[in-house]
C-alpha cells in the first residue's frame, strides 16, 4: 500500500528491478495490439491506408513507452502504477478494437482510448503525488499531463472530423514524440531535468527487451493463422518455416548485446537509454509489424509474381529491423556493424528482377541475408569484442 506523507510512490534505486507480473500482462495486451496492426498492413493494399496503420502503431507505441517509463520512476507494486496499468491495458484493447476505423464510431473509441489512458495516468500521478508532499516527482507528471492534454485536444477534435482526421492526429503524435524529445517544457514548470532520466535502472532495459521479443512473436503468430485457414500445402509450410527462421534471426540480431549496451550507456552516459530508447526501438516495432504482414501475404498466396507493394514488405520489414537495430547500437557505442549490414543489401539487388519471382523465393532470399549478417563472420571484429564502451557524451 502506499503510505501517506512519504515518497513511497517513486521507486527506490536499490529496489527491485524485475518486471512484475502485472507489467508483463500489460505487454502481453500490447502486443495485441501489434499484431492487429500487422493483420491491417496485410488485408488492406492501398499505401495512404498502410499510412494511417503506422500512425496508429506509432500511438499504440507511445503509450507503452510512456506507460514502461512510469513504471521505471515509479514503484510497480504500488496501487496507484498498478491501476495506471490495468487503465492503460483497458485503452490498448479499446485502440485494438478500433483499429480497422472504419466507422466514425471507431474513431472515437480509438481517440478516447488513447486520450483517456494518458489523462487518466497523469491525474493519477498527480493527485498521489501531491498528497505524498512529493514536489519534484509531482512536477514531472504535470508536464507529462499537461502535454498530453495539449494533443489530446487535437485528437479529440480528429475524430470528431472526417476529411482532415488523419492530418490533425499526425500533428497530435508529433505534438507527443516532440515534447518528450524536448523534455516535456511546460510554462512555470520548465522541462524535466536530465538527472531525472539518470535514475535509468536494468528494469528499462528488462522492459524494452521483453516487449520487443513478445512482439517477434507475431512474425509468427500471424501467419500461422493464415495458414490455419488456408489448404495446407508444401510451399504455403515453407513460407511458415521461413517466416519462423526470419524471427529467429532477428531476435538473434536484436539481443545480441542490447542488454549490456543499456546498461553500459545507462553508467557511463546516463539519461541517453532512457531518451532514446522510445524513437529507436519503435524503428525496430514498425519492422517486426512490416514482416509479420508481409509473411502473412505469402503464406496466403506463396506462388506466382510478387507485386511491388509486396516487394516492398518482404524487403524492407527487416531491413528496417536492422537499421533501427543499428541506430540504436551507434546512438549508444558510436559502433555499427557495417560489414555485416552489407549483408541487406542483396535483397535490394535483386529488385529489379524479384518482380517476377515468386514471393516465397522472395522471403527465402531475404532469411538467407539475414542468416548470413548473423552467422558470417567479421575478421576485424570490432563490433563483437568484449568491453563495448559507450559513445562519448557531447
């Protein structure tokens, strides 16, 4: 329970680090959430629709991040950050269900789903906060309320406009992603300071990895059931098995020293993980959602030519997977692997001529890049050696 009059909401730096059960639960709705958005980016061929997906993915994201990161300053076992949670869970299945926003009804749901979970956590915060006499914790959830309320207006106002909606709620996210970048500055308030975001602890790491291997998952998940629903046939199965070797690899490229990286960024160089781990490792979400439509389109149909749209899922879903993978390793160590990420380029070689393939081959040609960048070794090493230091701050 938390205890009035004491700063028993923030989480203690010699607590406990792992995620809790209820943290996990949380993700596991997410990712939900995820893979509807792959099964969109799949049925739906039109690109300003694959547009608006990745607007909603980004939402969707961004409310996890900011969720994951109160659970990183604040005590997970508390009552108010659990119900924060619960609350947050509530509004990832109501985005979920609104996700094909067909219906101006959906709409709605999706913005007062993704509005009220922000609000909700912020008044929570707020209210608890000042009832513990806690001023500089109080202080940081009310510029993170007050800017939520500041998008929140306009994502309000997009669902209530029909024409102009997905223009007005591509300003509401860059009002969010920008604010957060900029350390929330508020009027009176100011920003939050850096050494707020010092107090980076394994947990986030913990977190960040977790959600991203869940989120593999759908690469997976996806087009298992296509195939469930499908004749069961040789080449539909081998599109599954590549689909399964494709997640592997990437979960191979993306676990390969994140952790330590994290963690050696957040002693050396601390506050940089915390900042730029929401804008890299959602590069790395709107890959894994990339790959798991575009093998759920193979597996529907694994056989004749590949269309261009196609083409450009099958490719670009891990090769996005693998810059954002490689963003993330040089805005931490100033490192990138380049002698392995060369590997990505035969897929694009083969593009003028993938056309006429099919999408199967396509997929297959794409794991097999993916297999070497892991399993091909480097002479000089540089990128694999022990005692990885960080990039230097400035």
């Amino acid at each position: 329970m938390t205890t009035r009059g004491t700063p028993a909401l923030v989480r203690r730096l010699d607590g406990s680090t792992r995620a809790t059960l209820l943290e996990l639960l949380f993700d596991v709705v997410f990712v939900a959430a995820l893979a509807q958005t792959s099964k969109l980016l799949a049925d739906d061929m039109s690109w300003p629709r694959s547009g608006s997906v990745a607007l909603m993915l980004v939402a969707i994201w961004w409310t996890w991040s900011v969720t994951s990161t109160t659970t990183e300053f604040y005590d997970p076992q508390q009552r108010p950050i659990q119900l924060i949670l619960m609350v947050a869970m509530v509004g990832s299945v109501g985005m979920a269900a609104a996700l094909p926003m067909i219906t101006p009804g959906q709409a709605a749901t999706f913005a007062l789903a993704y509005v009220g979970t922000h609000v909700v956590r912020g008044v929570v915060l707020v209210g608890t906060l000042y009832r513990q006499h806690h001023r500089s914790a109080m202080a940081r959830a009310t510029r993170f309320l007050f800017w939520f309320l500041v998008s929140g207006v306009l994502w309000i106002i997009g669902a209530a406009t029909d024409a102009d909606r997905w223009w007005i709620w591509t300003i509401a996210i860059a009002i969010d992603l920008l604010s957060a970048a900029a350390r929330y500055p508020t009027p009176w308030l100011g920003r939050v300071p850096l050494d707020q975001y010092d107090r980076t602890t394994a947990h986030l790491g913990e977190r960040y990895q977790q959600f991203v291997i869940l989120a593999l998952g759908d690469i997976i998940l996806v087009p298992t059931l296509e195939l469930s629903r499908s004749e069961f046939d040789s080449l539909r199965i081998t599109a599954l098995l590549c689909a399964f070797v494709i997640m592997l690899l990437l979960w191979q490229i993306y676990v390969y020293r994140a952790g330590e990286l994290l963690e050696t960024a957040a002693a050396s160089v601390p506050g940089r993980s915390t900042r730029i781990a929401p804008y890299t490792h959602l590069v790395l979400l709107v890959g894994v959602a990339v790959t798991a439509a575009s093998v759920d389109l193979v597996v529907d149909r694994p056989t004749g030519s590949t269309p261009a749209r196609w083409l450009m899922l099958i490719i670009g879903g891990p090769l996005v997977f693998v810059l954002g993978r490689a963003l993330f390793a040089y805005l931490l160590s100033g490192r990138v692997p380049w002698g392995r990420m060369a590997w990505q380029l035969l897929p694009l070689l083969l593009l003028p001529w993938a056309g006429g393939w099919p999408p199967v081959l396509v997929t297959a040609i794409v794991a097999f890049a993916l297999a070497a960048h892991v399993l091909v070794p480097r002479s000089d090493r540089r990128e694999t050696r022990r005692g990885l230091g960080p990039r230097p701050a400035g």
